[in-house]
C-alpha cells in the first residue's frame, strides 16, 4: 500500500531526493528511494510522476533526462543538477538589500514578482508605508508573456485594431500612465508603436524565432511626446498661434518648452506656437484647456474651431 | 477580445482611479482563497526556506504577514516541510525546520539551502522598480540602489536593456519628498480649473505620488482643517514656513481623494469617442447596438462638473450624457462659454 502523502510533500521528497544524488536516476530507484510514496501500479505512479515533474519544471526547475542504452536501454534517467536552478550568491549588502527594498515598496507593478524578487535575494517586504509612491502598473492578463518575450527577444503574436501582427518586440516604454511595445511589426514591414492595454486577446510568443534589435535603437525616442503627435499630420497648416490664459500658461511653456513661447503678455496670459498638423490631437489637446485657450490665428484653424463648437453647441 | 474588468466595487474604488489612472485593465481584488495547490505550496516553501535558514529564527506572526499568510497557513506549510528530507528520512535527514514559542526555528541547512532563480519575471520587476526608484528627483544615483543594480544585472537577458520608465519631471517634487520626510509646513499658492481660481494654503505634507504621468502630494490643509490631495503641476509657488510637524505615515486607502464622494454619470459611447471607455475607469458597462452603430454605454464616477464639460469637448458629438438630466447639454453649455469667447474677441491677430 502507497503511503497517504499530499502531493506538495511527494514533490518536496522528490526534488530533494534528485538534489541530494550525485546519479542519475531511473523512476525505478526514484520509487524505490521514496519508499512509496508514489502509487503501486506502474501507471499511476508514471501519471503521479509525471504531473510532479511538470509542476515542479513550472516552478524553474530544470529537471534533466536521459535515454539509457545497453541492458537498459529505453529506460530514462533524471537529474538535477543544482547550479541550473539556484540562485548565486550576488553578495549583496545590508544597504544593498534596504535600497531594493525601498524601491519596491515605492513602486507599483501590478503583480507580486518585485517582493518575490526581494525574497529570493535575502530581502524583506517593507509592510509599512512609504512617504512616496509611484504607479507604473502593468496589470494585463498578457503582462507575463510580453515581457518574458521582450526580455527574451521572442516574436510575439497579437490582434490590435483589427489586425493580426506579428512583432519583434525590440522594447517596452512606460509613459504617461500607459506601457508601450516598440516593435519591428511584420505586417507593416516597419518598426511601429503598440499600446499594451489596445492589445485584442491573448498574446502569443514564439517559441524557436529570435531577432535581433537595431543597434542605434532608443526606447524613449521611438515613441511620440504628444508634441511630436501634433505635428504628425497632414493637415495643411503645421503650426497655430494660441493664447493660452495666465492660470494654464506655466503647463503649457513646461510642455512645449521656451521656444514654443510667441508672446508674454502683462496679464500674464502667453502666445504659443503650437503644432497642429494633426488636426483630431490638436483638438484634443486644446480642448483639455476648455475655455482657458483660444486659438488665435491662423484663420483656417480658429473657423474650425469654431466650426466644432458650433456643431457641439446644435447637437451634431 | 480582451474586455476591460469593471470596477465593480464602491464608488471610493472608481473614485481613486478617476482621477488617477487612464485605465489599462483593471486587476481583480483577491478574494477568499480557495485551497493552495500543491504548486503554489511548493513554490512557497521553495522561497521561504532559504529565507529562514538565512535568518535562523523568526517569529511565526511575522513571518506570516510578511509571506502573505495567515498563520494557519504557514504552520501548515512548515510542518509538512519538517517532514520532508532525502531517505532514509530519519532526523537528521529530514528539513531541519520548527516552531517553538512563537518562533521559526531553521538552524542546519540540509537541502533547499539557497533560493531559487529569479523568473524572468521576477528580474523584469526588480530592475523596473529600481530603475524607477532611482529617477525619483534627489534620488542617490551612485548610492547602494544603483550598486545593487549592478550586482543583479549579470543575470538580465539582453532585451532589458530595452525596457525604460519614463516618469515626468515637475517642478517642486523633490522640495515635496523632502517635505513629506521632514515634516516642515510649507505654504503653497494652487491653481484649481475647476473653481478658475488661486489659493494660498499652508499645508503639511503626507505623502508625494506619482499615477499615470503626473505628480500628486496628499496634505494635511490647515485653512480647511482636512486632509487634500493637490496636482503638483498647479503649484504655482512653494515657500517652507519653518514649523515641523510630527510625521504621520498614510496609507494609500487613507488618501482623501480616494473617500471623496464622487458624482457618477452614465454616458453614451459612439464608436467615434471609443478612447473614453478605453482611458478611464467605469463602474460598469453596456453594449447596445443603436441604428446599426455599436454604442458603450459606461456609468462612471467624475471629479467635477467642470471635468466631465471637458470631456465632453474632448470627445466632440462622440459622447452623449443619458444620466443624471442636469448634466445632458453640459457639452453644449461648455461648448458655447468657449464660444462665446472666440466671439467677443473677434477676429485673429
């Protein structure tokens, strides 16, 4: 009769029982060993065995197989081989530690992975509060495959407005409150920019394909400010004069910088030149200041201006 | 189709992300666990064995909370480690593990001595945090972050090099993070859209945050005697005042912003205007197909009056308020005081 055993404990028999032999050995000498613990009919206990060898590859464990020959022929050896799962001693400091510790506690993530990370290099979670924080969440269903695949460069697969793509993940930026995939994207033969949260479904990773990312590749330029997405547009006029009033006109100087700057006036209200070559961001953009900016020349761009307002204010 | 997870909860819930977050998915509060697989046990033991045998002893209730466990939970876990070992499983052969007094006690590593490696995972999260961590303004760029980084960077596969946080540089963040350290008052001059008017407040500073590309500091606001939650970018000016006060430690559930009772509305959705139900929070969510369009309809808390006129702007005739009535020709009502504007100034320069 099998010994009654959880599985949890028959995994932890196993896998010590694999760490601690220096040979290889046979599911024969690993019932053996365990002394039962596995079912008696040869096929449970494979189906028993099986299930622990998945779950415990699952966990990071690399556990090792070979096919004998000779007398044995057919019959498969496991090892593992401890150096292939254990972390090295990276002989951090207390310091070191309270620093990593700090930075997880100050930074969300979405998941769990930073504290884990903590605890397998000897550290602590910090369980009181911290006088700063700073939300850079990744909380999609898809998190774990997209960056596994960006820091693995592995080709991923996903459906975005519609389409199916196909992309080398050359990095990941995270801006503004959004996480973006800056990619070499396969349908459009052209590197492109994905939102993560725009991503239809599941995403899947390519298991043999690996790439290579251009070298004068920048994470930060590949993606557009909201300045650049002004400008990006072929509307016939590139550029618009807007007044912006006294209480907004700080924000928009820091945005677009000094040289945006057309005019201060003693009100303290400031004369920007703006992009606009994208007309539907540039309405956006300056429809966020409500009625604290006005667009005040060229002609063309204050009509339609005044053109949407005026459908706004009929219903259209 | 991925669908995005309503906020189901209060509207204290979707009041926090209002404001707070263009919404990507929004994650599930655990609930009741059910029972641990014997996966997740394993891997717990995996983790917390060498952590132990690291400390040698650790009290039961600490350990616990730090694990995430309740003590039942880890009693259990550890126990049924104590039982596991190599053969031929006499005592000295099993996991040398106990508890006594209140007390984890792990004194002779057997097996299961070093920790695991961290999952790509892991490594994606620790070097993100720490990255960020070391952007934050005044932060200690040859310090023990940045020495810690290095250390762990030998074992980063090369595509995290590629993986950058951009966090957005404002104006009086550091002077506010030394603030919320020291405890001093500081005097603040703050713009509010809402009200279009300025204010000089003294306040004490709780705690400084950043959400979704922008600056945050909580206070304690002495003109109004409550707790508030100010945009850094609307702080005009910034004067310390002298006066200390004791450093109180906020909880993010305590942030005022995150009680304030918050108006909710529902919304009608053209496809034209899909970028809302994308970028913000809602509490729940209605898909109608009205004259062969698909329409969202999203109930969804807002900050203002002022706020919701401005997103209606935004979205041009995209958006169209069903409830409550008082706020249906808000769109109007905004688009015509900006129209009323262009009017009276005439013609451009």
């Amino acid at each position: 009769m099998p010994v009654k055993i959880s599985q949890a404990e028959r995994m932890m028999n196993l896998l010590a029982l694999l760490v601690d032999r220096t040979r290889p050995l046979t599911l024969r000498q690993i019932r053996q060993d365990l002394g039962k613990q596995y079912p008696d009919s040869d096929e449970a206990a494979r189906a028993a065995f099986e299930r622990d060898k998945a779950a415990l590859r699952e966990m990071g464990i690399p556990i090792e197989t070979k096919t004998l020959g000779g007398d044995a022929a057919g019959e498969v050896t496991y090892w593992v081989n401890r150096s292939n799962y254990e972390l090295s001693d990276l002989r951090l400091s207390d310091d070191e530690r309270l620093a990593l510790q700090l930075a997880v506690a100050t930074v969300r993530l979405g998941a769990q992975h930073g504290e884990e990370a903590l605890w397998k290099l000897g550290g602590e979670r910090k369980l009181r509060p911290t006088a700063t924080s700073v939300n850079i969440g990744l909380v999609d269903e898809n998190t774990s495959a997209i960056t596994d695949a960006v820091m693995k460069r592995r080709t991923l697969n996903f459906n975005y407005k519609g389409e199916k793509r196909e992309v080398d993940p050359y990095g990941m930026l995270s801006r503004s409150g959004f996480w973006y995939i800056i990619g070499f994207d396969h349908l459009r033969k052209d590197q492109r920019v994905f939102r993560v949260d725009r991503i239809d479904g599941n995403v899947g990773v390519s298991e043999a394909r690996a790439f290579t990312t251009p070298v004068a590749f920048n994470v930060a330029a590949a993606v557009p400010t909201e300045k650049q997405m002004l400008a990006a547009g072929d509307g016939e006029q590139t550029t618009a004069v807007v007044l912006v009033d006294a209480a907004l006109a700080a924000g928009v100087r820091n945005e677009f910088g000094d040289s945006a700057v057309i005019r201060d006036r003693t009100d303290g209200s400031v004369e920007f030149s703006i992009p606009c070559a994208n007309m539907s961001a540039f309405r956006l953009w300056l429809f966020a200041m409500v009625e604290s900016a006005e667009v005040l020349a060229p002609e063309s761009v204050r009509e339609q201006v005044v053109q949407w307002l005026e459908e706004l204010v009929a219903g259209k | 189709m991925a669908t995005k997870k309503p906020v189901k909860k209060s509207a204290k819930k979707s009041a926090k992300k209002l404001v707070k977050k263009p919404v990507k998915k929004l994650v599930k509060k655990p609930g009741r666990r059910g029972p641990r697989s014997a996966a997740q046990r394993v891997t717990g033991l995996l983790v917390m064995l060498p952590w132990i045998m690291q400390r040698k002893r650790v009290k039961i209730s600490a350990m616990a909370k730090q694990f995430n466990l309740t003590e039942a939970e880890l009693i259990e876990d550890l126990q049924m480690a104590a039982v596991c070992g190599v053969p031929p499983y006499t005592p000295d052969a099993l996991i040398d593990v106990y508890m006594d007094n209140g007390m984890v006690i792990a004194e002779v590593p057997l097996v299961f001595s070093r920790p695991l490696k961290l999952s790509t995972a892991e490594l994606f999260a620790i070097s993100v945090m720490a990255q960020t961590a070391l952007q934050l303004p005044g932060a200690n760029k040859k310090g023990p972050l940045s020495t810690a980084l290095a250390k762990i960077a030998p074992l980063m596969p090369s595509g995290a090099e590629t993986i950058k946080v951009e966090l957005p540089r404002t104006r009086f963040v550091k002077e506010l993070l030394e603030a919320a350290n020291s405890g001093e008052r500081h005097e603040i001059e703050y713009f509010s859209p809402a009200s279009q008017k300025r204010s000089t407040r003294i306040i004490t500073v709780r705690k400084v945050f950043e959400d979704a590309g922008r600056w945050y500091v909580a206070a304690d606001d002495h003109q109004s005697r409550e707790d508030r939650v100010f945009r850094i970018d609307r702080i005009e000016h910034l004067t310390a005042v002298g006066i200390f006060d004791a450093i109180k430690e906020v909880q993010d559930e305590d942030l005022p912003w995150f009680s304030q009772k918050m108006p909710q509305v529902t919304l009608r959705v053209e496809p034209s205007a899909r970028w809302i139900v994308e970028s913000y929070p809602y509490i729940s969510r209605v898909n109608n197909r009205i004259n062969n369009r698909d329409v969202v309809d999203i109930t969804m808390s807002i900050t203002s009056e002022h706020w919701l006129g401005r997103l209606l702007l935004r979205a041009g005739g995209g958006v169209k308020v069903l409830k409550p009535v008082e706020y249906r020709n808000l769109g109007k009502q905004s688009a015509q005081t900006i129209l009323d504007r262009y009017k009276k100034s005439g013609t451009s320069i």
